[in-house]
C-alpha cells in the first residue's frame, strides 16, 4: 500500500482517537485520501463513519491525533475549502426550492448559479416545488444539487442513499460521475450500500467498531480478482 506526501494529501488523519465515559468511537484512526480521488469510507451501521466526517470536517474534536484538510489543521477555518452532505439533515420546508437556492446563494460565497441550474435539471429538481412536499428521494437530490454547487474542493458525502428510491439512487451517483469527470473535486462517500457506488471508487477505507480494517487501491483489487462488495463481505461478514 503505497502512501504520498502529506502536502498532495486532500485528508491526512494520524492517529484519531475518540472517546465518551463508556465507549471508544474511534481507535487510533489513520488515513489520507489524494487530492482528484473518489474514496468509499465503507462500513456497517455504527462503525464509526459519520463520527470521523465530523472530525474531518472540523466539527468535532478528537481526544488525540490530528486531522489536516490540504496541508492545514481542521477546523472551522477549513469550512470553505469542503462541501458536506450529513447524514440527516432537514431543509426549510416552508420554502421552496427556488427560494432555498436563492437562500443558499447568500449563504456560501462559493455559490455557483450555473452549476445549480445545471443540476436542477440534471436531478429533476423542480423550481416551484415547495420542499415540505418533496418525497425523500427528491429532498435527497435537493441535498446532494445544494452540496455540489459549491465549488468546494473537497466534497464529503455521508450515507447520501438512505432511505432513497432507485430512480434517485442511480440519478445521485450519474450526478457523482459527471463531477469526478475534470479530477479537480476530491470525494469522500461515507456509506454501507456499496453497489451504487462499486464502479465509481478509486479507494477503500474500511472501518469497522472505531478501527480502520484495511485501506484498499481499487484497481489492485480487482486485478486481484476482488469486488469491492467481496472484499466488504469478506471484512465484515
């Protein structure tokens, strides 16, 4: 497993440690991803996914280990240099989506209008919709049109297919393809549903009970006659 120098890192995390009274969330957690990459943080519910992107992401802190975000420590100072999608997140559903995306415009000062309007399109997000009426799938493609119209360099992505149709699925991922086409966005998908997402992945890290359970090179895996959902199975089963 080859490594590369921390500053052509994206995300570098050494040594990441979290702990309440009771349990170890994460132990002793190590990892880069490279910048123009697409990596799948994959693992079973409660692994520990969502509670890393907080840390990468500057919105919590560790007991111990350090997270850096393109050469620079994490932190609220990093917010602008990443776009991330949470987990659960409740958009204003008294407005509609044109109104939100107006909203969202004087929000990030990274807002791109045409890229929002080329993705409304792109996702089947209807302007006059009001979001209380939105079904989940399309609140989901709201999510993921608001994520992506920043020109964030590193978009974080956590468990973006819960609770999502097919249709949505398979037009969420299309979405991912065509913003990976350039190689100037970094993509980090935290998720447990792999096979939307198989063919897309340039990386592998498996966490599983707080623990990095291996970091994979796609392509190597394959070459080896694996899949990613193999070698998944292979890990957790």
């Amino acid at each position: 497993m080859s490594s590369l120098p921390e500053l052509k890192a994206a995300v570098q995390c050494q040594n990441l440690t979290l702990r309440t009274r009771k349990k170890t969330i994460l132990d002793d957690v190590s990892f880069h991803i490279p910048q123009g990459s697409i990596t799948g943080l994959l693992g079973p519910n409660g692994a520990g996914k969502s509670t890393l992107l907080r840390l990468i992401t500057g919105l919590a802190t560790p007991d111990s280990g350090s997270v850096k975000i393109f050469g620079d420590p994490a932190g609220v100072e990093r917010l602008g240099q990443l776009s991330l999608l949470p987990d659960r997140s409740s958009l204003p559903g008294w407005l509609t989506v044109g109104r939100w995306l107006h909203f969202a415009e004087g929000i990030y000062p990274d807002w791109d209008n045409v890229k929002a309007e080329q993705l409304m399109g792109q996702l089947s997000v209807k302007r006059e919709s009001r979001i209380s009426t939105l079904s989940r799938g399309e609140e989901a493609r709201l999510q993921l049109l608001t994520c992506l119209s920043r020109k964030a360099p590193l978009v974080i992505l956590d468990e973006p297919f819960t609770g999502v149709d097919l249709i949505s699925r398979e037009e969420i991922a299309s979405t991912v393809v065509g913003e990976m086409a350039d190689g100037e966005r970094t993509f980090l998908i935290a998720t447990h549903d792999i096979r939307e997402m198989e063919l897309l992945f340039d990386r592998l890290i498996l966490i599983g009970d707080g623990r990095i359970q291996g970091i994979e090179d796609v392509e190597q895996l394959r070459q080896s006659g694996h899949s990613v959902e193999s070698r998944y199975r292979e890990v957790f089963a």
